[in-house]
C-alpha cells in the first residue's frame, strides 16, 4: 500500500527493527523500487521509502537539476528540509528508533542522501550512498561525529564523474564521520558486488 501522507507519498514496510533503513530511489523510479534491495540489505530493519516529489518529463526524482550533475542548489537545499521533516514526522507516526535510521540511496537518491548529511547531521546514522555525487560544497563542513557511510562508484561510470565522490569522501570525512569509498567494476547500474558490499558494510558497520 502507498501511503499520501506526512509529506511525501511513500511505502513503510514494518520489520523487527530496531534499524530504519530509508530507501532514497534515483531518477524515474518511485517509492516501491529499492524495497526488494533493502530487504535484501537488512532483512531486520523497518523499510521508509518516499518517492521523489520533483518531475523531469514525468519521472520523479528529489530534486531539480539544471543539466545532468548540475544541480539546482536552492531547490536541493529545500527538498531537504522537506526531507528531513519527513523523516522526523515518519518516526513519530511509525515510532520509529530516531539514532537508528540508515539511508540507502541510489544516484539522486544517494545525492539527496548526502545533503541530508550535510545540512541535517544526526538525522541519519549510517549511509550508503550508491553512485552518490557531491551535492554541493557547504561554506563549513557539518560535525558527522559518530556517522558512518559507505559510497559506492562504479569505475566505469559515464554520469558520475570520479572527483565526485571522492570529494564527498574528503568532505565528509573532514566532518569527522568514519567514510569508506569503495570502486565497483561498473557503469551507473547498480552491480551484485554494490549489493554484497554494502551487506557485508552493514553488517560490520552496526
Ligand atoms: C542527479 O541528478 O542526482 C544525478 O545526475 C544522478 C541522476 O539522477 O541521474
């Protein structure tokens, strides 16, 4: 069932918990699509999976963009706050364990992943971030103390550029969170190797 409330239209799968994995689709997929890769990731967890409310000739998508990887940052900035708010909204409602949401987001999803890192510390403990970019460059970098993420490229890679998420892994281990980058032998699409990678990282990341 899709819920329409709380500010985006999106599914909450109930598991055992005590992890919430919020599940952050990339562009022209929705709120149903990463669920079957996050009970894959964490058969356990609570599964939260919104669906981008921003439309490029009709495919969702989290935020605007002004060509492919320049992005809208004023429009990025506020569908973060919405996002931020969401998610506190969804914990009330669900009774959800607030140090215990993990984002997995896959390319926009991973990008408005790593903003919500940037301008929301706190509100999410540990990230994976598959095909992520670095969203944009804040004036001073955040206090991720405590925050655990995982960025996974695909070495071949045609949209995301390899400074990228390499400068996101300097940024946001300058912010003091614990970051591991690891290179898949991929394009864009999510490989097996993403999948079992990042298993392995939550598994020795909780
Ligand atoms: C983005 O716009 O977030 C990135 O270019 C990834 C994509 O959605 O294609």
């Amino acid at each position: 069932m899709t819920e329409s409330d709380l500010g985006f239209t999106h599914r909450f799968v109930r598991g055992q918990g005590p992890a919430t994995l919020l599940l952050l689709h990339g562009t022209g997929a929705n709120e149903n699509d990463l669920l079957p890769l996050g009970r894959a990731l964490l058969p356990e967890a609570h599964l939260l999976s919104p669906r981008g409310k921003v439309l490029e000739y009709g495919m969702p998508r989290f935020f605007r963009r002004l060509a492919e990887g320049v992005f809208d940052v004023e429009d990025l900035v506020a569908r973060t706050h919405e996002l931020a708010d969401f998610v506190d909204r969804a914990t009330k409602e669900y009774d959800l364990d607030p140090s215990r949401i993990v984002a997995v987001g896959y390319s926009n999803g991973a990008n408005i992943a790593g903003s919500l890192l940037l301008l929301h510390p706190g509100v999410i403990t540990r990230a994976v971030l598959l095909r992520a970019m670095l969203p944009f460059e804040p004036d001073q970098p955040p206090d991720l103390t405590g925050t655990r993420v995982l960025i996974s490229g695909g070495r071949v890679d045609p949209i995301t550029p390899a400074e990228s998420p390499k400068r996101l892994e300097e940024l946001l281990r300058a912010s003091g969170a614990d970051v591991e980058l690891q290179w898949q032998p991929a394009g864009h699409e999510l490989s097996q190797d993403d999948v079992e990678h990042a298993l392995q990282w939550l598994a020795e990341s909780d």
